[in-house]
C-alpha cells in the first residue's frame, strides 16, 4: 500500500549515504570484494577479513542508534503505554521474526540482488543526481515487496526487542500484534531468535544475493576475459 511505497522512498536515503558519501556496508560489499578476487586483484582471505570487519562494524553502529532513538522517546508515552509508532516498529519486528529459516534465506537472496544492483547502476553516473536516481527503485522495490537485508534488521529487530522488553505488559496489551501475554513477549522478543532465526540465514542469503547473483553474474558476462576492471570502474567500486 501507500505506507509501504512511502516507507521504501524513505530507506532509500540510506543506501544513497552510503555510496555518495564512500561508507561500508556489509552487503555492498558482498559484491564488490568478490569481483576483486575473481579479477585477481584481491585474495580471498582479504575478502573475508572486510565482511567481518564490515559487518560487525555495522552491527555496533546499528546497536548504537537503536539506544539514541530509544532514548529520544518516540515509542512510549509517559505512562508507558505504547505510541503509534512504537507499535508499528513492534509489529516490523515481530513479522520478521515469523519468519522461517528458509524464507529468511530466501528473501535475502532476493534483497541483496536488488541492493547491489542498486550499487551497480549508481556506479555508471558520473553525478549525484544520476546515482539518487539509481538508488531510488531498486531499493523501494526490495523494501515494498518485504525482502529481508541483514544490516537493516541489525536496527529493526534489536529495536522491536527493546521496546518490548521495556514494558512486555504494554506490548501484549495492543491487539493487533496478537501477543497473548507479558511472557509471550519475552519468550519471542530473545537474542537467540534474532540471531539463529533471522540474521544469520539473511545474512548467508545476502552474501549469495551479492557475490553470486550480481558479482558472480556481472563478471562473468563482461570481466571474465578481460582480466582486470577499468580504472574509472576500479575507482567508482572504492567508493
């Protein structure tokens, strides 16, 4: 509907900072380090060394926001009781955490393909607005047709769990999120269903997302023969 179309022209924001303003991310990089290695212009333990290093980068940035937007106080009243946009970032966090193993997987699949797809078409204009604009309906696409991006999910599950790990009474007390009690809440909202149910299987579906589905198909088609990327390629791809 409406709400998902305006919430994915909003999340687009992000990945436009990313790459104009020259950050790490996690899931653009799945692509661009496996190009570099089958371009043999990287190895591939270097490879690993930046996911990680990436990713959990990544991780404690998207914790560190998750408490400065707590503690702004957007999510509760005064009295405890949830606002409008506190049960909304519930709601966000309790779906994905519905998820099953293989949809997550499969859905991260689906969303890092069009994320670095984004990245890709960004890479081919030479100015701002030409990157804005390539940014824009990749990523409004992967966000209204509920794809699954592990460095989103560091920031929207990790928030859902400490709204409702703040007040689990107030959290079962809203009916639209069909959560029978104050136990309910604890035993869904855990580190261990994050973890093991929604970012890890994500996270291996981006990685195939990325490294195979773009890189992988991207370098094949027109790098394999060529032995190394341009140089204005080279240059677009570190930043």
């Amino acid at each position: 509907g409406v709400n998902k179309f305006l919430f994915g022209a909003v999340f687009s924001v992000g990945l436009m900072m990313v790459v104009i303003g020259g950050a790490e991310l996690f899931t653009g990089n799945n692509m661009f380090l496996t190009i570099s290695c089958l371009n043999k212009q990287a190895g591939w333990g270097g490879l690993l060394y930046n996911w990680i290093v990436v990713f959990l980068a990544n991780f404690a940035g998207s914790l560190l926001l998750v408490f400065i937007v707590f503690s702004a106080g957007y999510y509760a009243t005064g009295d405890g009781a949830l606002t409008g946009v506190g049960v909304k970032a519930l709601a966000i966090a309790k779906g994905k955490l519905a998820l099953t193993w293989s949809q997550a997987f499969f859905r991260g699949i689906l969303c890092n393909w069009l994320v670095c797809m984004a990245v890709w078409l960004a890479m081919a204009s030479k100015d701002v607005v030409g990157k804005i604009f390539a940014i824009f309906f990749p990523i409004m696409a992967f966000v209204t047709s509920g794809f699954e991006h592990s460095v989103a999910n560091m920031y929207f599950i990790p928030m859902g769990m400490k709204i409702a790990l703040a007040n689990p009474g107030a959290a079962a007390a809203v009916e639209s999120l069909k959560l029978a009690s104050p136990e309910a809440v604890t035993s869904l909202f855990t580190w261990g269903n994050f973890l093991t149910g929604n970012l890890i299987p994500v996270t291996l579906g981006n990685i195939v997302g990325g490294a195979l589905f773009v890189a992988g198909l991207y370098w094949f088609v027109y790098l394999r023969d060529s032995g190394s990327v341009s140089t204005d390629t080279a240059k677009n791809m570190k930043a």
